[in-house]
C-alpha cells in the first residue's frame, strides 16, 4: 500500500473519536489551554491527555508547555494538507488510482 495512504490514514484514525474531533473543532478559533478543554468536556486530565497524544501523535496537534500548563493548537501546515489529500481523493484526475496498468476497473474515464 501506498505511505501517502498509510500516514493519512493515522489522521483520520486520530479524528475518528467523536470528543478528538470536537477538540479540534475547539482548537480551529485558535489555541486553548488543557484546562479550557477540561472545563468543556468535564473529563479527567488523563482522558484528555490520550486524547491530545493521539492528536499530536499524528501531528495534527501542537502542544507547548507554559509553567505548569498545556496549551494545544491546530498545525496548520498538517491541517492544510490533510485538505489537499482529502481534495485529491474525491475528485477525479488525470493520475487518479483507477488508471493504474495493475487494475482493470478503469473507473475514471
């Protein structure tokens, strides 16, 4: 298979959870501390903390420590690119997949 594939696959894996995805939702109006998401989803901090691991694990997620605080915000540049990908698996292309000598369905024509 593919690397593209794979390590897209890991994004959209992390944002398979429904609370990761309302975590990033959060993080679009810009960068939160862990105690604001805490407050919004009355979790305990080491729920929160898988979740953010597998956020920034995938590299959707930034993180910086400030005192004693966490705070979290998007990585636009995965953000964007994960759009790209997403743009280019949906729309029909000159290089799409189907065209590929191996398979025989010739789906795009």
């Amino acid at each position: 298979m593919d690397s593209k594939y794979e390590g897209y696959s890991q994004l959209f894996k992390a944002l398979s959870d429904p609370n990761r995805l309302m975590i990033v939702d959060m993080l679009s109006c810009g960068e939160l501390c862990a105690c604001v998401i805490l407050e919004r989803f009355r979790i305990t901090q080491p729920t929160l903390s898988h979740h953010m691991k597998n956020l920034c694990g995938c590299g959707l997620v930034t993180a910086r420590k400030e005192g004693k605080w966490m705070f979290y915000s998007l990585n636009e540049d995965t953000v964007n690119d994960l759009k790209m990908f997403l743009k280019a698996v949906t729309t029909m292309k000159e290089d799409c997949i189907c065209y590929d000598m191996e398979y025989k369905g010739g789906c795009c024509k």
